[in-house]
C-alpha cells in the first residue's frame, strides 16, 4: 500500500514539474491557448456546429504525455529552444487566427439563415494562458416567402410541377416555400432537381443551369427567383429545351480486345440500363456496383456517345476481367501456449467457374504440433487435416424468386462445405460443416442483410483417451456435465438471419439464430429414437436445441478531426431448450479479451463470481449463455500514423442454468448488477486507415471473482502482476 501511494505521489510531482516548466517556456508577451469556448445567445444554433470553423484549438492535455517532438529545424538560441518545446506540447494563442475564425463563423451562421449574425469574443487571461470564449449572436432567422420559378424549358417545368416529393408538397414546384433560408437548403434543392432531371433522360443537365437570386426582402422574409438557364451546347449556342436523350444499344466490350467470358445472360442481368428507355444515372450506378461485384471483372467503365442528328445514346460498357485461376501456397508457424507447430494450406480459386463469375474456393490444411507437458498419454502430437469447399455465386439461387426480383437484387449465394479430422492426445475429433446462406446489401440505406437457410454442423469423436475420461468425463469428484456435452457426438442444423447498418456514426448489427426446431417437429414421423438421457438421437447422434439473440449498437461522437468519443454496448442471449439442457461450446459466450472487458484475457472472466481454478478445463468452465459488454473509448491523434485511446470496459457473462460446475454463475436479477466487471487503460493504434494495428494495456476496476473484499476495488488497490493485461489486436475493438 505505502509503494503503491509513493508511486501516485511521484506521478502527481512529475505532472507538476511539467506544468510548471510549461509556463517558463513562453516567450514573453504570449500566451498558451488553454481553453476555447463556443456560446450562443440563440437556442436554435447549435454551437457545435461551429467547432469546425475554430483555427486554433489548445492540444488534448488527455494523453499529451504520448506526444513525441515535431520540432525538426534545430533552435540556435535558448529562447528559440523554449519556444519550440512550447509548440511541440502546446499552442501558442494568435490573435489573426482568431479573427479569421470569427470571420468564418459569421459566414457560416449567415449561410444558415441568420443573416444578420454577429460574433464576438471575450477573453480571459491567468498568468501565461487565455481562455477564449466565441459568443455567437445570431439574431433571428430568414424564412422563404415564396419561390418564383422562371424555367423557359416547357417539358422540364412539366416534370417539375408533376413530380411528387414528399412529404408536404406536392410537387417539386413550391417545395421550398416555407422554410428556413439557408445555402445548404437551396443546394440541396439544385441536387433534388439535377438528380430528378438525370434520371428522366437529361444526360447533359448540372446543377449550374440552376440559379437563386433575391427578389424582395420584407422583415425576416425572403421572395426567391429560380432561374432555369437555357441550355448551351459546346459550340455556345443556346437552344430553350434542354436535349432528353434515350439508350438506343448497349454494348460489351473486353479492354484488351479478346471476348468476354461471361454469358450474354449474365451480362444484361448485371445491367440495369435499359434499351429504349430514357436515360437515367440512377441504373448507370446500379449498374456500376453490380459489375464491382462480380468476382471475374477486376473494374468497369461505361461511356455513352451520341448517335449524329438525334437524342439517342450508344452504351458501351467496357470490362478488365481478372485473372480467373489462382493458385497459393500459405505456410504458418504456430504456438500455443509454448507448444511450436507448423500448418500449410493450399489454396486454388476459380473466379468465373460457370461463366456466370462464379466463385469457386478450395482448400486444403494440414498442421503439426508438439505438445509438452502431457502426462498418462500415449502420444504428444497434434495433427490436423482439413478440406474446404466455398461457391459463391453473384445472385439469388432458388427456384421460388421472379426472374425480374433476381435481377433487380444486390445479392450472393454462398454454398459451402468443410471437413475437418484432429487427432489430439487426448481425443479424436471430426467435424464436417455444410451452409447455404444468401446476402444482400442496400448501400443508399448502409444496411447489409444475411440469411441462413441451412447450417449443417456435425461433430463425431471416434476416440477419447482412457486418462482423459477418467481424469475429466467419469471421474465422480471431477465429473462436468459442461465438459461431457462437449466431448461427445453432436448435430448442429441452424437457421440464422442477421443485419448490420452503419451511416459512420452510429453501427448496428442484430443476429437471431435458432437449432433443432425441424427435426423436434419431425420427430414423431422419423420415429427418432431416444439416448439413455432422454434426448432425441437421429444417426445415434443427439441433435442441438437452442434460440440465440446478439445485439450491438456503436455510437461516435466527433468533437473535431482529432478526437472522438466511441460509446458501444453490446448483449447477447441463448436459451438452450427441448432435446439440449447446454448450449453447444461453439454458441457459448465468453468475456475478456481484446474486443470486450480489457483488464482480463480471453475466457478469464465470469461467469458471475465464478473464478476458475483448473486451467487445463477453464477454457469450458469460463463460459456463459448471457453477455453484456459496455465500453466507452476516447481516441486521438497523436502523430503520424500512431493514434492514442483511453478507455473504460464493463461488463461479464452469466449462466441461465444453475450448473454445478460453474458456482455463482448464473444470472439473477438482485445481484447480477454486483457482478459486473470494469477495468480501465490506455491504447495506442498504428492507423492506415485500411488496416489497424491496436495494443491495449488493461487494468481491472471491479473484480467480482473477489476471494477476500480487499481484492474486488482493485482500482485503489492495483497490483501489476494481478490486475495488467496487454493485448495486441487487428482492428478498432468496436
């Protein structure tokens, strides 16, 4: 206790040392920008809104210890040494700066509407620093009175007047009366009109032939005149009607000359431009993603030309198709726990198998490991062998879907089989694997969708070693009803269905899964026969009965470019029932780890207060049908590529069943909010924006697999050697 209060002691005076050497370090006549403030006098104006548009903002004291020098031109005097050591830790208040800044807002605040807007600043001085306060005064809003619409093109102002957008108006005509003045509100009505007037056929219409001006203004009310400008052709001459041009043929090209391997069939499916009709960039887009779907093609490109003296367009789409056989070899070297192996799979694909861009994936894995520290067995080696088979095909199979439904999804079929042999000391295990699953996306709603019509997963165990039944599966003292349940023959056949949205701010991913039920339903016509433990066995095997439910929300909150706060929680729940009393070891949940509670490692913690003491069995024993997760992450830029986290986890896992096994794990509703475990720490992240690299270091808070209450406030207690994790991970944790 007295080392661990000297260690904060030390900390606190080191901190204070710094700061003091801080303020030493400015030049005479500065400042360092300590704090900067937004205020508005208006309820209506966010002052968030206008974070963006401050020029200078003081550095995240949070993790600024991790900041490294940016200082490159070596100082050739003392006060130059201090005044870069103040910029690479601090920034340095300029009065230019702020009047830009003051100017910018004022911009934006009238681009809002407020064209009256007026920003100041106050100030605030102590010592060395200045807190700067920006006080917006907005005054009130602009409002359109009316819109005058002066279009000479007949036909357009047809469309314009008879086109319905919701979800007031009636029509494009008169859709803005009413509402705030803004330069976003206005753009945002050149875009509704250019991308409404692309999709009828106008191939050569911008947003530029689209122009405001004020016509009146009386109090806080404005009369705008829309002008329609007529169009121009490349040689400057004006013509009133804007041209309206239709698809006459479309055509398919190979870029390096030689024919395409897909089908004619396949080509027009993927093409949802139509002949005949007008042209429209809504199907030039669709089009585009669904040709960037398509495994054999590497890219598209698709031009139109104009046919000479008509308003008809030729479609030329032109494909650079990807090599379609490959061929790789992947060695790997393992270690688990101190045991060194080798594996080596061989993989072979085919990306155009039925001409179709079908996608064909083969594999073969063979791996090799020496395993130490066995004792009462006859061997100490693992071996495993595994083929794979995975046909991904680029739309909906089934004979139930209208060709037209086919052919407007987004969507893949994936077929897949497994087969997996392992021979272990202790066992032998089999397990062969089959699906049949669609997906599908909409991007203009950032939602993906996933659907499991069949998975097929049977585990065989042909041999156990006699050491290990004794010592874990028929052993009186040491029996595991967990552990047996997952040492014998079993059938999994699940249907699933799952969906994710992400907009960037805010991530949702829901799943729901259910086993078993078919074959329950068929038992009394197959006349399935039952085990010595009452269960239903089809081929001698028992088959798995369960329903699953996981469910994750991710909310981020930017406060400027640099820093962010990640707010993410996440639940889980399986209810094993009818022919299974334990859910199968692959749909159990466990806590720790990377992506969930940091202050432990993986399957270290729960459930509830349970706390394993047999390592060799933990790995069953620490493990649950109930989840929760909650974790707040504060990130930042540090430099470079290297970004900074500081975070808080909570959570654990419990049973629903009391098992004998696993004391104090079962979930009940006046003391599982006792049981929650909390750590905190820091992280730091090699960013390239396609690929993370994370370490974290963890420390427990709460440990509610407490022996003595001294151990359970870790947080005012910490011990290094018990409490610190480190992980390494791929990817944001959330």
């Amino acid at each position: 206790m007295i080392k661990n209060v000297q260690s904060y002691i030390l900390i606190a005076f080191i901190f204070i040392l710094s700061a003091c050497g801080t303020s030493n370090d400015i030049p005479e006549g500065s400042y360092l920008l300590h704090k900067v403030k937004i205020e508005s006098d208006s309820k209506e104006v966010n002052p968030s809104l206008l974070t963006p548009y401050v020029r200078q903002q003081p550095k995240s004291q949070l993790l600024s210890f991790l900041r490294f020098p940016t200082s490159k031109k070596p100082s050739t005097t003392k006060e130059e040494a201090r005044f870069d050591r103040s910029k690479e830790r601090h920034v340095l208040y300029d009065s230019v700066q702020t009047n830009i800044t003051i100017n910018d807002m004022q911009k934006m605040l009238r681009n809002m509407g407020y064209l009256r807007a007026e920003v100041d600043t106050r100030t605030k001085i102590h010592k060395k620093h200045i807190d700067i306060t920006y006080q917006l005064h907005p005054g009130s809003p602009f409002y359109i009175k009316s819109v005058h619409y002066n279009i000479p093109d007949s036909l357009i102002s047809r469309i314009l007047k008879t086109e319905p957008t919701p979800p007031k108006s009636p029509s494009i005509i008169g859709s803005l009366q009413g509402k705030q003045f803004s330069v976003e509100e206005l753009n945002n009505e050149r875009d509704r009109i250019t991308s409404l007037l692309l999709s009828k056929g106008y191939y050569k219409f911008h947003k530029d032939y689209i122009e405001y001006e004020a016509d009146t203004i009386d109090g806080n009310q404005i009369d705008l005149i829309m002008n329609l400008l007529p169009y121009r052709n490349e040689n400057g001459k004006i013509a009133t009607l804007h041209p309206c041009y239709k698809i006459e043929s479309i055509n398919y090209t190979n870029i390096d000359g030689t024919p395409i391997p897909l089908s004619e069939k396949v080509l027009q499916n993927n093409t949802s431009i139509v002949v005949g009709q007008p042209f429209n960039h809504e199907d030039l887009q669709k089009t585009y993603n669904r040709f960037a779907k398509l495994s054999a093609v590497q890219y598209s490109n698709i031009k139109f030309n104009e046919l000479p003296d008509s308003l008809l367009l030729d479609c030329n789409v032109l494909l650079q198709m990807n090599k379609t056989h490959l061929l790789s070899i992947q060695p790997e070297g393992t270690n688990t726990a101190g045991d060194l192996g080798a594996a080596m799979t061989l993989s072979y694909e085919n990306r155009n198998l039925f001409h179709g861009s079908e996608h064909l994936t083969l594999q073969v894995r063979g791996a090799y490991e020496a395993i130490k520290g066995l004792e009462g067995y006859q061997n100490d080696k693992y071996e495993e062998y595994g083929i794979e088979a995975k046909l991904q095909i680029p739309r909906f199979l089934s004979p139930f879907l209208s060709k037209s439904f086919k052919r407007k999804s987004n969507a893949t079929s994936e077929i897949s089989v497994s087969y997996n042999l392992q021979n272990r000391p202790e066992f032998h295990r089999r397990y062969f694997t089959g699906s049949w699953r669609y997906r599908w996306s909409e991007p203009h709603h950032f939602t993906r969708y996933r659907l499991d019509l069949l998975d097929l997963n049977y585990i065989y165990m042909p041999w156990i070693s006699a050491t290990f039944k004794h010592d874990y599966l028929d052993n009186a003292n040491s029996r595991n009803a967990i552990l047996r349940y997952n040492y014998e023959n079993l059938l999994i056949m699940k249907v699933g269905f799952g969906f994710a949205y992400n907009n960037g701010v805010e991530a949702i991913k829901g799943n729901i899964e259910t086993s078993g039920n078919l074959l329950q339903l068929s038992s009394s016509m197959l006349r399935l026969k039952h085990d010595d433990q009452g269960r239903h066995i089809i081929f001698n095997t028992a088959y798995a009965q369960y329903l699953k439910f996981d469910f994750d929300y991710t909310k981020l909150f930017a406060f400027d470019k640099q820093n962010n706060l990640a707010m993410h929680i996440g639940f889980g729940i399986a209810w094993p029932y009818g022919n299974s009393k334990v859910l199968p070891f692959e749909k159990r949940y466990f806590a720790g780890g990377p992506n969930s509670v940091r202050g432990w490692s993986v399957r270290e913690l729960g459930p509830g207060t349970f706390k394993g003491k047999d390592r060799r069995i933990d790995f069953i024993n620490q493990t649950g049908d109930m989840k929760l997760d909650i974790n707040i992450e504060y990130r930042t830029w540090l430099f470079w590529k290297f970004d900074g986290a500081a975070f808080i986890d909570a959570g654990n896992i419990w049973t629903l069943r009391n098992y004998e096994e696993q004391p104090g794990g079962q979930f009940k509703f006046d003391t599982f909010y006792k049981q929650i475990a909390m750590s905190y720490g820091l992280g730091l992240r090699l960013n390239f924006s396609y690929f993370i690299l994370r370490l974290d270091a963890g420390m427990k808070a709460l440990n509610p697999a407490y022996e003595t209450p001294k151990e359970y406030f870790t947080l005012f207690r910490p011990n290094l050697k018990r409490d610190f994790t480190f992980h390494f991970a791929v990817g944001l944790p959330f």
